[in-house]
C-alpha cells in the first residue's frame, strides 16, 4: 500500500454534481460542488430527470476542476470512488458511469460508496479520536438513520424513518409556509425570531423503545394548522404576519429537534456509547446542533458533529470513507449498478 493514498471521489446522488481529491482519507486536496438549487426552485423541489441531464452537462468539468485545484495529474491517483446507492438511480448513473470510465481509462480500483454512510465521514475528518462504540445519526433529506458504528466500514442500522424523512419535513413545511426551497435552511432563518413555544406540535416517538423515525403527522399537523382540519378553507399563511410564521417555523423546528435528540440518545444508552456523530444536510441546522451539544454535554458523550461545509452532499466525504475501504482490499468491478435504495 502506497505511503500516500489519494482517492478521487464522485458524488452525484441527488442534485449536487461533487467531486474530490483526498489523501490518506484527511487531507482534503480539492472539493469542487456544482449546486443545482437555483434550476429546482422553481419546482420546489428536485426534478429527477432535470437533475440527470444538470450532472451530465457538469460532470465532467467538475472532476476537471477537481484535479486542477489539487494541483494533480489523473496519473497520481490511487483510486476512484463513487457513491452508487441510495438516491435518484438517475442522477446517480451519471457518477457511477464517470467514475468506472476514469477507473478503466487510468487502470485503477474502483470503490463503492453507500452515500448515507459517507455523511459519517462528514463529521470524523477533522477528527479523529472515534472512540467506540458510537452512534451515528444522519439526517437528511431522505434518511433519518440512526447507526451503531463498531468502525468506519461496520455499521449497523438501529433505526430508520419509516415515511417522511427530517429533511423531506422541512421542505413540505417550507411549501406549507409558502417560504423558499431548500425547506431547510429557510425554516431555520424564519424561526430565528419566533417563539418555539407557541405551538405544540406532535413528537411521533412511535413506541417507548423504537429508534424510528416517522415526521409525517408534524408535517400533516402543521397544514391543518394552516389550512383548517377540514382541508376546505383557504390557507391562511398569506395574510400571516410574520411573526406569525416565525412561530409556526420555530415550533415545528422545537419538535423535529426534540425527537433526533431523544431518539439518538436512546440509541447510545442501549449500546453505552462514548461517542455521538452526526452528519447529513439537516445536521447543518443551528438549533440541532446546539441540542444535542448540550444533551451531550450533559450525559458526558462527545459529539463530533460534521463542519457545515461538509453537511450537504460533496464528494470529501465519499473519498474519506473510500481510504477506509481502500485499506481493507474492498473494491467494485466494472459491473458496479446504480441503487435507488441500500
């Protein structure tokens, strides 16, 4: 094995066309992401076959790019990665097609990567010290996971999100609120200056002992709020006042947060985790990230939360836990497929 590994990674999973030059899994050599939000916003949400033709249209300057800002020759490579599963099987043709082109063109190995594992990689690179065992939640758009990770490469799913995932909850509430996509980010900056206790939303815990997730009745109980229990009135988010939203935004917040805090810190008292991860594009949310630094805190867990820059998709992650794989001999063929789910 070379002294130094450097991985070139591909992420196209949703709609994010990323790639990334890694060495030895921490040193980040280049990240290079082409965010597709302005084309989707008009939808308000990802247009699959949209998406599909944006990453062929890019991919390939983006990896251009990407070896141009480490400085690299594709003749210093080790290996290429790609994350081929879950997400949009055809966003993530485009990579997947990519990345075994450039495998066989510069005779290197080719690494899978399971998208939602590498958001583990997120929070871990500018930290090392894992202690184990840990629990790993990634929430993002489509995943509301929670894992028991014995190392990198070996997790085990604890929980899941059984309907509407954390991330998909705040993109229909943003809707709901008539407030931009991505849901996310615009939830948070409308909660900002509201009162987080003027609304009770339901906390779908689904049972005392289960460690899934369920969002959907949040999300239905804040369009009756909005829209009346019979469904038949008009909405009445236009003639909110601000405020008005700002509470409604900072009380579903309150509750999507509650129930990831409590349900992760179920998950490490059964497993007597030392350590809490989090990762994923909703991890990036100030008021989540604050909760469970100070459940933690509390309980005397340490958290290694992903730096928001590598919250949202981006290919340092895939080429992070491509080292570790790397490592251990785990490469694909040229038969690798795209996957819509794990």
């Amino acid at each position: 094995m070379p002294e130094n590994v450097n991985i070139l990674a591909i992420e196209t999973s949703c709609d994010e066309t990323a790639a990334s030059i890694v060495t030895n899994g921490r040193l980040v050599r280049s990240s290079v992401v082409a965010s597709q939000v302005e084309i989707h916003q008009r939808y308000g949400g990802v247009v699959p076959e949209i998406a599909s033709r944006a990453h062929i249209e890019k991919i390939y300057q983006v990896v251009e790019k990407a070896l141009a800002d480490a400085e690299m020759k594709p003749s210093e490579i080790d290996a290429v990665a790609i994350a081929n599963q879950p997400g949009l099987v055809v966003s993530l043709i485009v990579g997947v097609t990519a990345a075994k082109s450039l495998a066989f063109m510069l005779g290197k190995p080719l690494i899978a990567v399971n998208h939602v594992h590498a958001h583990l990689q997120s929070a871990i690179i500018e930290d090392s010290q894992l202690e184990l065992p840990a629990i790993a939640l990634i929430v993002s758009g489509g995943h509301s996971n929670i894992y028991r990770c014995s190392s990198a490469v070996n997790l085990e799913l604890m929980g899941r999100t059984i309907d509407d995932a954390a991330g998909e909850a705040f993109d229909k509430v943003a809707q709901i609120l008539e407030l931009p996509y991505p849901g996310g980010p615009s939830i948070e900056k409308c909660a900002q200056n509201g009162n987080s206790k003027a609304h009770r939303f339901p906390r779908s815990m689904l049972g005392k002992d289960s460690l899934d997730f369920s969002f959907s009745g949040i999300k239905t109980a804040v369009l009756y709020h909005c829209n009346g229990q019979d469904m038949k009135g008009q909405s009445l988010v236009p003639n909110m006042s601000g405020q008005e939203k700002a509470d409604i935004a900072a009380s579903f917040q309150a509750a999507v947060v509650e129930v990831l805090v409590k349900k992760t810190m179920l998950a490490s008292k059964r497993v007597s985790a030392r350590t809490i991860v989090m990762g994923g594009g909703v991890a990036a949310n100030t008021a989540l990230r604050e909760a469970m630094q100070a459940e933690c805190d509390r309980r005397h867990l340490k958290l290694l939360i992903a730096p928001k820059k590598y919250c949202t998709d981006n290919a340092v992650m895939v080429a992070s836990l491509a080292y570790e794989k790397y490592k251990e001999g785990l490469f694909a063929d040229m038969t690798l497929e795209a996957k819509a789910s794990s």
